[in-house]
C-alpha cells in the first residue's frame, strides 16, 4: 500500500468514530490519507496528538471486474491473526491497537520505513535471503498455531475463506474450464478438510513489508483455522507469475521460489512433510490458472500471449498431479525458456 498524492482529507465518519469510540484519539478533528494497493478494504494514513497510525475497513462489494462480495466483519478475524502470528514471531505483524466490532474497522501500528516486497519484485530484486526469511516465518507461525488446536474456535471462518478465496479463485476458475472443473472442485474440498494450523489466506507479495530483518505480514482478512499448504502455494504462485512481469529477472524469481520453499518445508513439525507439500504442489498450478481465469487476475499478466503460458502449464499439472513442488516449479522453467 502507498499513500496518495493528495494532501490531508477530513477522515470518514466511520473511522472516526471508530476511532474515538476505541480511545485511541480524542474530540479533535481528525485527518489522513487514503492509502492505495488493496481490493479488499478502505484503508487510511491517520495522524493523530499521539502519532501515526493506520486505520482499515472491509469492504462488502471488492473493487473488482467481477461480483465478489466478502462479509466485512472479517477484520475482527485479522486482529486475532495478527495477535497470534506476533506470538509465534515477535514483530512479524503490525501490532494492534484496535478493532471495532460494530464499524468493522482496525486500527494498527504504520510502518513508513518499511518496502513491500512487491515493490522490489517488481523492480527485479529477488533476493534469497528474502524468500528464506518469509518461508522461515511463515512456517513459525503455522506451527506455533498447530500446537494450540484451540486457536481453532477463534478462527471458525470457513465461510469466508470460501468467499473471499475458494469460490471466486478455483470455483470460478472451474467454470471457465469444464474438463478441470472435478479437479478444481476436488482441491476446495480437499482444502476444506485440512483443520491443521492458522492460515493467513492471502500470503502474497503485496501483503508482505520487509527491511531486512524479520519480514511483516499484513492484511489476513481471510485468516481461517484450515490447511497451511495453501498460504505455502499461494505466496509462491506469485514468484511464478512474476517471471512475466519481468521477464530479465526470471531466474532470481525462481531462485528466490526455490529458497522460500526450502525454508518453509525445513519448519513443518505438525504433519509429515510429505503431505504438505504434495498438497501445495498440486493446489499451485489451480491457484496459477485462476489468476489469469478466476474473479481476481493479477493486474501484469495483461497479454494472451502470456495468459496462454499461464495455461500451457497448469492444464497439464492439474490433469497429472505431482507430488513436488520443484516439479510445477521445472514446467515452469521449461515454458518460460521455450
């Protein structure tokens, strides 16, 4: 997210209550800045007596093409998953200092100095240390969760995670391809099966700052107690998918895919590691295909050309699925050297 270009605006109504109502600022007339970059929630830059902060709110209708409605009470969920991933890894989420149940807003530290790592992928700066780290902390997190199975009635979200990512990325993506669409649907319900740990849902480049030390996680709107293999596939669907985006930096994508893969499949101590990762190897190439086919498709893959690369890999994958995720990873290569 990045601020706008505007000068101070009178902060909404909501926030504003919201914020007074949570003790956070006093009587005076508040102002910010809207911040850009989500689908998902109106988001705001709010100076305050005290300081900075950043306030959210969930939106009911997503800013997309399609008709993709999410119930917005879901914020309430991303303060918990934010207090408990900050458990598992000091400082790997902003901290809270708020949430509103009633306006559905959530007000949190503001970390200015801090790059989204979207940002330098964009820019061609893939670094390995970098994919090692969020696979590190990602796996942390999953298995501080996992030990704690009673985090999972605070976490009872399943609804919405078939909301905001099953139903408008693989569903959608299966009533585009009728000859996939069993696989497609065998994966949701595989997904829905796998009650292991807490799932961030929306581990994604965009979503994630880092600065060198410990990398932060940002907006789990879609947190839900579910299957960690997909916040595994999820985030490294978008190294693949960055390899068009910039073309020249293809190899320092993959090798940064490489790393945060090792990482994370080095933390997994609550089920074999087998398991999880034949689960993420065969959800990846339906999370590939619905990014180009589903109701969210990513902004950079804009030619046919490229969506077409896009399905000469994963139609296959998802046809004969393997068991590795080097394997999705080496069709991959294959495609983009061709």
């Amino acid at each position: 997210m990045s601020a706008d270009a505007s000068p101070l605006q009178p902060l909404p109504e909501a926030f504003a209550t919201a914020l007074r109502e949570m003790g956070l600022v006093g009587p005076e007339p508040l102002f910010g800045v809207p911040l850009t970059g989500g689908v998902s929630s109106d988001i705001w830059r709010v100076d305050t007596a005290d300081g900075t902060l950043c306030a959210k709110r969930a939106l009911g209708k997503l800013r997309v093409v399609a008709d993709w409605h999410a119930p917005i009470e879901r914020n309430l969920y991303e303060a918990r998953w934010m207090r408990v991933a900050d458990a598992a890894q000091p400082g790997c989420a902003p901290r809270v200092l708020g949430q509103h149940p009633g306006l559905g807003v959530l007000a949190m530290a503001y970390l200015p100095r801090h790059a989204v790592w979207k940002q330098q992928l964009r820019d061609g700066q893939a670094e390995r240390s970098t994919g090692t780290a969020v696979g590190r902390v990602l796996a942390r997190i999953h298995a501080y969760s996992a030990a704690r199975p009673a985090l999972a009635a605070d976490f009872a979200t399943q609804d919405i995670f078939f909301d905001i990512r099953l139903e408008p990325y693989l569903l959608a993506t299966a009533a585009k391809h009728p000859d996939l669409a069993q696989r497609l649907r065998e994966l949701v319900a595989c997904t829905q099966t796998q009650g292991l740990a807490l799932v961030h849902g929306d581990v994604s480049p965009k979503n994630i700052l880092v600065d060198g030390h410990t990398p932060v996680f940002i907006d789990a709107e879609c947190a839900v107690w579910g299957d960690p293999a997909f916040d595994l596939a999820f985030c490294l669907n978008h190294l693949l998918l960055k390899c068009l985006w910039n073309p020249p930096a293809a190899t320092r994508f993959l090798s940064c895919f490489d790393a945060l893969a090792a990482a994370y499949l080095a933390g997994v101590d609550w089920e074999p590691v087998e398991a999880l990762q034949g689960r993420a190897a065969q959800l990846l190439p339906g999370l590939l295909l619905a990014r180009v086919d589903g109701k969210s498709p990513v902004e950079y893959v804009d030619q046919d050309a490229q969506r077409e690369a896009v399905r000469r890999v994963a139609r296959p994958l998802l046809l004969q699925p393997v068991a590795q995720l080097q394997d999705v990873a080496q069709a991959w290569r294959k495609e983009i050297n061709a």
